[in-house]
C-alpha cells in the first residue's frame, strides 16, 4: 500500500495478486491488458491505476471491493 496526497491507494497490478487472480506482476498486467478487469464498472488497461477504499474490481465474474485496512 501506497500513499499520496489524497490517501492511501494499492495499485491495481498488486491488488490482483493480493487477490490471487495473478502469481506475478507480469500475469497480471496481462490479465490487465486483455479486458477483463474493470474498477467501478468501467474496462480498464492501467496496470498502475490507483485503488482507493470501496472502489469495486471486476474480473473473471467476481466484483471485489478495495479495503485498503485488510492491506496493511
């Protein structure tokens, strides 16, 4: 877990191993890269995309919500 001016943040690559959902941060960049993950219900190809708390993480027919407190 990161942190900048507006709060602490994971970023999305490393919430997906979190997960489990990609060993490496190569896997999961291309988890990324092909589509299937959305963050708040919108497609996104940003491996670094900054995660905030109660943020929703769409993959593989799963929804997982950001909390940033289990992280830590």
């Amino acid at each position: 877990m990161k942190t900048d001016e507006q709060g602490p943040y994971i970023e999305l690559a490393d919430f997906l191993k979190f997960l489990g959902l990609a060993a490496t941060g190569g896997q999961a960049k291309l988890l990324i890269r092909s589509g299937d993950v959305k963050v708040n219900n919108e497609a996104e190809k940003r491996v670094r995309r900054k995660l905030r708390n109660n943020y929703v993480v769409s993959c593989k027919n799963n929804e997982y919500k950001v909390d940033l407190s289990k992280l830590s």
